[in-house]
C-alpha cells in the first residue's frame, strides 16, 4: 500500500525576541506569572518585512533542503494559516510563487492550532488517492498581527512562526512497522466557537479583528479533547502509549500538555515541548516542535511519533507517524 513518508522538516522564526519581561511595561503582568501558568518564556513577533508568506517559504525551502529536494520536485502544497496575507488569493499560491514553482496546485487550510495536522492528514489522502507523490505541508502564522496589545489574558501567550514538512509517497506493507502517516483522527464542534475567535471578518465586521478567548473554558475541555482523538488513533493503530518513542502536542500551555500527557500514561521524557521558546504558534506550532526535535537528534528514523493539536471552533485532531 502507498503511504506518506516524511522526507524532511524545516523552520522559520521571526528575528525579533520578545521575553516576558517585555510585556511589564504594556499590560499587568509578570515573567512569573506568565511562566508559572502557561510555561511560556519567550516567543518571536514578526517584523513589517515579515509575513505569513515569507516565513512559510523561508520554512519551506529548510525542508525541501533538508529532504535533498527542489521546488520542482513538489505536486502540491498545503499551507495551514489562520492568518493569510490576503483574504484571497490563498497565502499558498504566493508561497508557491516565491519557490519559483509554476506547476502542481496549492491552498490554504484553517483549523486554526489544528491546522497543521489537519494538513497533513489531507496530503496523506491525497498522495494516497494517486494525485500527487510529494507534498510541502507548510504551518505559517503571524497571530501578533490579530492580538489585542491590551488584553493580558491573550497577548502573551501567542507568537509568530512557521514549520514544514515533506511527505513523499513510499511503499508500506500495511502494518504498523511501515514508515509514513499511519493513522490520524479528526473532530471539531462548533458549538464551542465563542470560547476562542477573532471578533472581526470579511463578511460580518469587514474588519480584520481581534483574538478573543475564554482561556478557562478552552483549558476545561482541551484535556478532555485531545485524550478522545489520540485513542481513537491508537485504537485505529492497534497500539498504546507505552508504543510511542515521541508525542509532540500543539504548544498552547505548559499545563495542558502535562496534563494530558499524564491522562494518556505517556512518559515526560517522551513529550517534546518548545511552548517555552515559541508561545502559541497557532498551526506553526507543531511543525515547528518538530522541526526542533529532528534538529537536535531526537527524533530519529523509524520513531513512532504522535502529533496532537487543539484549536478554535474546536478543532482537535491527533496524526500517528512513523519516521
């Protein structure tokens, strides 16, 4: 059978710096208090000159360099944003413009912090279904662009960045030894929208807007959610957490992700964490944990790993790969 094997990762990370410090003369807080409830330390802001777009080519052209390819050896490229540089066209297609590529298709997909694995779930399809054999799956965002500087409560828990990957279509034999996308699992309910939005929108404000969320009700049903969506890809994978060699979870809070890795019995010395150096980097979050882990050697060839996100409407989705 074809499966979707991961051929390369690669990051792209604003140049400024902002500590937690920075924030004592903006809003009422302290480094403490920010690193004792969210584990955040510090997080990067993008400059004028840099994009959601310029990053994820920036992030792009790491993987592709990483993988030992070249923009012509791309089909397709997916691009997880909540934070386009343009309502439309899709941030995708101008990415595909910087890499010089003038074939294959490319777009955009929002699910917000679940984007990533959303789009990578979707190019595992699609490498599956025979229409492309290599995918650029690309989490960009500049969240600084939609904070309200004024609001403690969400101002210092997101960042900019963006993460690649590059999956290639391989041969497997349909079992769990195989390398590649081996099981994944989707939700979202939209009952829950108002807990985490941007109150602004083409069709409704005609305003960008800002972030606006109830960090306790998120926090609340977050454990809860994320737990439901990495069974449900166990059981898919016929395996346990003991199985796993790594699991890297979307970095929104410190917290959430002991807790749920507590829920799930799965080893703190197995959880990667970078919520510390990036903050919440929405659907660049995850990409860029990885990208971080390959970096310095601990995610090695043949690992099982687990990739988890949460995000707004809720949407939560879990994406078990072997490397």
């Amino acid at each position: 059978m074809i499966r979707s094997v991961v051929r390369g990762t690669g990051a792209a990370l604003p140049r400024r710096i902002m500590k937690n410090a920075d924030f004592e003369g903006m809003v009422e807080t302290s480094d403490e208090w920010i690193a004792q409830r969210t584990g955040i330390r510090q997080r990067h802001i993008a400059a004028d000159d840099e994009t959601t777009a310029s990053l994820g080519e920036a992030a792009a052209r790491a993987a592709l360099a990483n993988a030992g390819l070249t923009p012509d050896d791309i089909d397709l490229i997916v691009l997880a944003t909540s934070t386009p540089n343009n309502t439309f066209p899709a941030t995708a297609v101008e990415i595909q413009n910087r890499l010089g590529m003038h074939h294959g298709f490319a777009f955009d997909m929002q699910a917000v912090c679940s984007g990533f694995v959303y789009a990578v779930t979707t190019a595992d399809l699609y490498i599956r279904g025979g229409l492309a054999k290599r995918v650029l799956v690309i989490g960009s965002e500049t969240f600084s662009r939609i904070l309200d500087w004024s609001d403690r409560s969400t101002c210092v828990l997101f960042g900019d960045g963006a993460g690649a990957l590059v999956l290639e279509a391989g041969e497997g034999t349909g079992t769990i030894a195989d390398r590649g996308v081996l099981a994944a699992s989707l939700r979202s309910d939209g009952a829950h929208k108002d807990k985490l939005f941007v109150d602004g929108g083409p069709s409704t404000t005609g305003t960008v807007g800002h972030l606006r969320m109830e960090g306790r009700e998120v926090f609340k049903h977050a454990v809860g959610m994320i737990t439901d969506v990495i069974e449900a890809t166990f059981s898919q994978a016929g395996i346990t957490a003991d199985d796993l060699d790594w699991f890297v979870p979307h970095q929104a809070n410190k917290r959430i992700i002991d807790a749920s890795a507590k829920k799930l019995g799965i080893a703190e010395q197995k959880v990667v964490v970078t919520v510390d150096l990036h903050g919440n980097t929405s659907a660049a979050s995850v990409p860029l944990a990885l990208s971080v882990a390959v970096a310095d050697g601990r995610i090695k060839k043949g690992d099982l790993v687990l990739l988890e996100a949460m995000g707004g409407g809720f949407t939560w989705g879990a994406v078990l790969v072997r490397w």
